[in-house]
C-alpha cells in the first residue's frame, strides 16, 4: 500500500499548537494514521463537499483526500462544536 503525504494549512498548524498538549499528542497521532490509511475506520463524508473529517476525542480533523492523487491536505483542526457547523 502506498504511503500518502500529509500537507497541513498553516492555519490547521496554528489551531493544533493552540491545543492543550495531550489532545495535541493525539491529533498528530491521528494525523500520522491518515498518511497510513487514507480512510479508516470511524471516517465519515462530509455532505456537499468532496471533504473527509476523522475524530480524536472531542476534535474534528476535516482533510480532502483525492483517490488518484497521493496528498491529503488537512484544512482545520478543531473541536467539535466548531468544525461541526
């Protein structure tokens, strides 16, 4: 299986520093995961966009995964009750 590359939007990098840091240690844990597996269990579609979020406790990671490219781009990073509107 082919290993994808993960690009993070500078803004998705300033949202995870502001994360305390054991929620931290485990969004870019998840994150890693994405690189391994480009949808694993729990993943979800977003309706209405060609968009793809996964969860890590009370955080939403949204990224696009593309099949025939080999980058995922994550967008934000964030609790729920704000990624979730």
């Amino acid at each position: 299986m082919a290993s994808y590359r993960l690009l993070i939007k500078p803004s998705a990098t300033k949202e995870l520093e502001g994360l305390p840091l054991k929620d931290r240690r485990r969004v870019v844990t998840r994150m890693h995961g994405l690189s391994d597996q480009l949808r694993p269990p729990g993943c979800e579609k977003l309706t209405g966009h060609d968009l793809f979020r996964v969860r890590q406790g009370k955080y939403r990671i949204p990224y696009e995964a593309p099949d025939r490219d080999l980058t995922i781009t994550i967008f934000k990073i964030g609790h729920r009750r704000d990624v979730d509107r």
